[in-house]
C-alpha cells in the first residue's frame, strides 16, 4: 500500500488534513495506492496561502472520483477546526504521524518546518519539500542527504514557478550550461521578507530589492525565492551560490507574478553563445504569495511524486 502525508501552511483556515483511499484511476492499475494527505497550519502570521486552499478544495472536490478519502485533521489550535473539520478526523498529536504509516510527506507551509522536522520525516517516509528555499541552508541539505540514504527514502522537490525544469536539468548535465538567472517581479505586497530585506522600500514604480547568488537571497525572502532555489537543484554545476536570483517590487504588478529565467551555454564554433529566455505571467490575488499557475503545478507535483520510485537523494518533481 502506497500512502501520502501531505504538510500544507493554510492561514485562513489553519487545519491538517489527511485522507487515505484506494486509487486507480490515475496511476498504472499495477499500484495499489493509500493516500493520506495533511494541510498543517505553522500559526505564521499571513494571508491566506493559496497553494493550501486550493490543494484541501481540490480534495473535497475531487477526492471521491480520484479515490482520495478523508482520514484526519491535525491543527496547533484545535479550536480553528471547529465547525470546519468533524470531531472524528481531529488528530491530536501531529508527533504520531508515524503510527499512520505515511509514504510520502508533502510540505508546502514554510522552510521553517524543513529546517526542523525534515530529518524525522524522512525516518518514516519520502518527503515532497514544497519551500525548496529551505535546501538553501548547506547543514539542512546535508543533513536531508545523511537522513535520505540512511533510510532509502527521497526528498523529492516541487518545481513550483519554474518554467522549463526539465531543460535547464538536461542542459546542465551535457555541460552546457553556463550561466543562470531568476528574475520574480510582483506588487510589494506579494513579499514576504525578512531580515534586512523586511525594511527596504520601493523607490520608484519599479525596484530591484535584491541581485545576487540564490543562497543569499532565500533567507531573506523564504517564501518569495522557491523559484530561483527549484532552479539551483536544477542546475547543481552551478548551485545556490552562481545562479542569480533577482527580486523586484513592481507597482503595476498588482495582480500577477511574474518570472524571467535567463541562461546561457558555452560560445559555440561561431563564437555566438546558446541562450534561452522565458517570460511567465501567473495571475495571482493581490497580496498573494503564490500565483494560480503555481498552484497547480503543485497539485500536479503531489501526484507525480506517487508514480516515482523511491530512492535516496534529492529528486526536482
């Protein structure tokens, strides 16, 4: 039996749902899947997560037809599942996730619960990081990596945002790559930043917060910078520390995400360099951290993650 915990940051409600069933439908009819999918609420102060809400609608819509059941609620405050959740799928204690005997966690809540619980996941099950950020931080990587083999199980990564995933992996892996840049623009009220970044101001209709190496950045704006980190784990010749991640505060953004990825490969016989630009608008809600697009993509990540093989290491899904 295949089953899913699912970790998902939902503000505006704030509850952990699981939910486990027989699936066939989607997934070759070798498999025989058990899902068990999980939405917990950090107790972060922010808007509604979109990824979250979308993800627990998606289940209550479609859960049946997919062959997704609902099993249990875990929430910091159970108070906030009252009247949301019935009493029966109310779990306590999130430390007995193991006593449900998940196959895979699916994080999209924030790095912070990577950074201190990703180890002890990995223990009892794959891991989907859907704050890729998070493998910014060299001792979390690392210490995923040691827990990943040392237990078989994978940390697979959500791509999230980025566009052309796959192409920057096979370029990268032909030596062809050379360079690699991530530029994200929205309305200031899409940043969720910290640190130093927390007090910067927008100077003009359009201001570059940041410009620099993805693993300065992720720190600083966690939950703003899971596009360009999905893009240094697939570009590991370059990394967190050569691809560039750019941050813009973009006033006449106010209802959109918007991402550039820039790269470049090695001058050819004539001299002239292979380069690839891609421009995506993802519609989002004013203030939103994460755009429509997004959002689907994740779902479509969480369904991909169950007809791949587990093995150790870190895996772009």
């Amino acid at each position: 039996m295949y089953s899913v915990y699912v970790s998902v940051h939902l503000s505006s409600l704030g509850f952990c749902v699981f939910c486990m069933s027989l699936s066939g439908s989607l997934f070759p009819h070798s498999i025989s899947l058990t899902w068990g999918v999980s939405v917990l609420f950090l107790g972060l102060s922010s808007p509604p997560f979109s990824a979250g809400q979308s993800l627990v609608s998606r289940l209550l819509a479609q859960g049946s037809e997919l062959g997704l059941e609902l099993v249990f609620v875990w929430n910091r405050d159970p108070g906030r599942m009252a009247g949301s959740v019935p009493p029966a799928l109310q779990l306590e204690d999130l430390t007995t996730l193991e006593e449900r005997h998940p196959d895979l966690v699916v994080e999209v809540a924030h790095p912070k619960i990577i950074h201190e619980s990703g180890v002890q996941i990995l223990r009892h099950a794959n891991l989907l990081v859907g704050s890729p950020s998070a493998l910014a931080d060299q001792t979390t990587e690392r210490q995923l990596l040691e827990a990943s083999n040392h237990w078989g199980h994978t940390v697979f990564v959500a791509r999230g945002a980025l566009w052309g995933c796959e192409d920057i992996s096979r370029l990268d892996a032909a030596g062809g790559l050379q360079s690699l840049r991530v530029t994200m623009a929205t309305h200031p009220d899409g940043f969720r930043l910290e640190g130093p970044l927390a007090a910067a101001h927008s100077s003009g209709p359009r201001t570059v917060l940041y410009e620099g190496p993805v693993r300065g950045l992720c720190p600083l704006a966690p939950r703003n910078s899971n596009t360009m980190a999905a893009a240094a784990l697939a570009a590991p010749s370059l990394g967190f520390d050569r691809v560039i991640g750019v941050l813009v505060a973009d006033l006449s953004l106010t209802d959109m995400h918007v991402v550039d990825v820039e790269l470049t490969g090695p001058p050819g016989p004539t001299g002239r360099s292979f380069a690839v630009h891609t421009h995506r608008e993802n519609p989002a809600q004013p203030g939103a951290v994460t755009g429509s697009a997004t959002v689907t993509a994740f779902w479509h990540s969480l369904l991909g993650c169950c007809q791949l093989p587990s093995r150790p290491g870190i895996r772009l899904c």
